[in-house]
C-alpha cells in the first residue's frame, strides 16, 4: 500500500465529525505546499509495539543524534486522538514560538512547544492554523530554525 492508500485508509478510519476534519486539515496543508513530501507513521516502533497515534506526516527535517547518526522525518504531522487534533510542528529550535506567536489566535487550542492540540476545526481560526502549518513547513529548508 502506497503513502496517499495508508492515509486516505487512515482518515477513513476515523469517526466522524473527526474524520471531516481531518480531511480537511489535509486538504488545507497540501493546498499551503502541494509539492511536499508525505508521510504516514502508523505510530508503531520497530518491534510492532504502538508508541504514538498514527500520524499524517508533511515536508521533511533531518534528526541528529549525539551519536553522529541522523535520519529524515516528517516536518509537520496530523493525528487524531481521544479528544480531539494535534497538529505537531517538528523540529522547530525555539520551543516557545508556536505558543507565543500563533497561541492566543488560534482560539480554543492548546499549544506546546511543537503540538496544536484542539477537539474540532470549528474552534479554532483556520487562517491562524495554515500560517502555523506554513512557517513549520518553510523551516525545514532553514537549517537555523531547526534542532540540531
């Protein structure tokens, strides 16, 4: 099964209104980059045991590790959960711009240091949503912005 046949099956999956979002929160990030690279994590590690939700994943950044290693990963993810949406914006070197720049215009969402977290997409200001979701897919290609 193919990227886009994993996430169309996982949006599918999802019980509606959720799944309407999520849909839409699809449409809306391939619309702010339609040529990004896409992802699906079916939040199963490397022994087949379950560490996260399953996640839409959008563009890329590169993950190093102190041991010299390093690996590509999604850039912005999608996800649904027990109550509600995360939106994870990965990889960002200041853990308190997202709160501070987009928090308190974003409505009824909580934000951390990379997740947007909020129950359905009618709480929240959409435009806010996309210029969060547009700034984490631009630092990917800014090697600053990023955790080293």
């Amino acid at each position: 099964m193919n990227v886009q046949e994993q996430i169309k099956k996982y949006i599918t999956s999802q019980p509606e209104p959720k799944r309407r979002d999520i849909r839409e929160l699809h449409r809306l990030t391939l619309q702010v980059s339609p040529e990004c690279k896409l992802w699906f994590f079916d939040g199963k590690d490397s022994t087949n045991h379950t560490v996260s939700n399953p996640t839409i994943g959008y563009g890329f950044h590169t993950i190093k590790y102190a041991n010299g290693k390093s690996r590509e990963f999604f850039q912005i993810g999608v996800s649904g959960n027990k109550t509600g949406i995360s939106v994870y914006v990965l990889g960002l070197k200041d853990k308190k711009y997202l709160a501070k720049t987009y928090g308190k215009k974003l409505g009824k969402a909580s934000v951390t240091g990379y997740c947007i977290r909020f129950k359905a997409l009618k709480d929240i200001n959409i435009d806010t949503l996309k210029a969060a979701i547009r700034y984490g897919l631009a630092a990917q290609h800014e090697e600053g912005k990023l955790t080293k």
